[in-house]
C-alpha cells in the first residue's frame, strides 16, 4: 500500500493571459501549497506582471483585470522562489500540461529549464481511475461530496487539487499500488507535437460532440451569444481556433479561443 504521509507535496496552479505560450501567453498568477502527507506547511502566491494585456477569455475565468499588475513583479524577479517552493515536491497540478507548459516557456524565456522529476496530474488520476461526469476540478470535488474554496485564482485552486488528490488517492487505497506508480516525469512540451493543451471545462465542452452556447468577445470588444457546433481546435499564424459550424450565421466560422467568455454545453 501507498504511504502518503511522509511525502512531500507541491499543489501548484497558474492562472495566464491566454491558452497558449507559443502565441506569447504569459504567467499571471502563481499559487502553490506545500504538504507534508496531508498536512499544509506553507503555501506561496503571488500576482505576476505578465506584460501583456490579459485576454477576454483568461479576464472572465481569473476575475483579473491588466490594473491588478500594475505593481506585481515581472516574473524574472519571482523564478527563483517558485523553483525553490516547487524543489524536492512531488509536484501535483490539475491538468498539469497546460500549466506546465506555462512554466516551461516562462523559465526559457530566462534561457533556464525547470526540472521537475515527480509530477502527478490529478486530471489523469481522475480520468483513468473514476468514471466521472465532468473532470474539471469542482466537478471531481463535487462527485466526492468535498467542500472547495470558493474562487477561480491560483491559490483557491491549488488549495482544491489538493483536496481532491487526497480524496482520489484515499479511494485507490484498496489497489495496493505504490505511490511511485501514479508520478510521472514532465517532460518540455513540443509544438506541435504534443497537441494543443486547453483549460479543462473549454476542452471537454469543445471535444463533447455537442451543441455549444457561448459568448464570444471579437476584436472590436463588441459581446455576441451563439450556438456554434465545434469541427476542430487549429494554430494559426496569430493564435489558435475553433472552427465550428455557426447557427447564428448558418455557415462555417472560426472563433478565437481566448476570446471565447462563456460556454456550456447543450443538455
């Protein structure tokens, strides 16, 4: 059987400008917490100038606006405490390619390479091991009757994956498996190889086959609603999209993903 309780732990989360830092997304937002086993130790966040206004869609899900960084350090000037916060941890991220990703392109930027050796995505746990509804983190919370933090920032996150990892891991208990068999190694992402990494709930609305309503902010800031029907999610020459059937338009358009504020799914 696993033991947990000596192990020590990273729950890190990020909140960013955007979906993708091939495009030039930045870091916003940073929030780990430390464990030991199930106790917290301490915890680290802190606001990031990303140096770049924030996307409509990244504004609406973080509640962040650009005059929240005004003050905030350039992320040059925090590295060196994230890498030591994240040092010797087990690292756990929910959806950890996405937000690792992020971290990868950031430290790059600094011509240094984060190393992170033992990564748990509690997305992956989630998806192999229980047959959920949704696998967004207060969808798993919830399928596991936990209270979360209430809020979308990095830390109330971090705080959540942390709650779910521990109910998860309580549940795969009778398996008997070491804890070594659910970590693995983070690997520096290639594009396009490795595919594109979205947010949760926009990829699994954008990959569920369904009828989409969502609200859609174009390049002139005006604010539009519509049924769209996804095709696929492509990288072109300034960002990436979905291509998608418009019911509003009755014709084939392509809809900037960051610029994508609100989505659900046809019942």
């Amino acid at each position: 059987m696993f033991d947990l309780s000596n192990a020590r732990f990273a729950f890190l989360d990020l909140e960013t400008t955007g979906l993708s830092p091939w495009f030039g997304d930045r870091i916003c937002e940073v929030g780990i917490v430390i464990t030991e086993g199930k106790r917290i130790k301490g915890a680290y966040h802190m606001l990031v100038n990303p140096e770049r206004p924030l996307s409509p869609g990244a504004a609406s899900a973080n509640g962040l606006t650009d005059d929240d960084f005004k003050a905030a350090p350039v992320f040059a000037q925090v590295a060196a405490n994230v890498e030591e916060w994240l040092d010797d941890c087990i690292v756990v991220c929910h959806n950890a390619k996405f937000d690792m990703q992020f971290l990868d392109s950031e430290f790059r930027r600094l011509h240094h390479e984060i190393v992170v050796p033992n990564l748990i995505d509690t997305l992956l746990l989630a998806r192999q091991h229980f047959d959920l509804p949704s696998y967004s983190l207060h969808s798993i919370a919830a399928s596991f009757h936990i209270s979360t933090v209430n809020g979308h920032g990095a830390q109330e996150d971090a705080l959540n994956a942390r709650s779910i990892f521990f109910a998860m891991m309580e549940s795969l208990k009778e398996s008997n498996r070491p804890l070594d068999d659910y970590i693995g190694i983070y690997n520096s992402p290639a594009w396009p190889s490795d595919g594109i990494q979205l947010p949760t709930e926009l990829g699994e609305a954008i990959y569920s086959g369904k009828k989409m309503f969502i609200r859609y902010v174009d390049k002139n800031g005006e604010t539009t609603e519509r049924w769209i029907t996804p095709k696929q999610v492509i990288g072109l020459s300034d960002y990436l999209y979905l291509q998608a059937y418009c019911h509003l338009r009755q014709d084939e358009r392509s809809f900037r993903l960051d610029r994508i504020v609100e989505v659900s799914v046809e019942k």
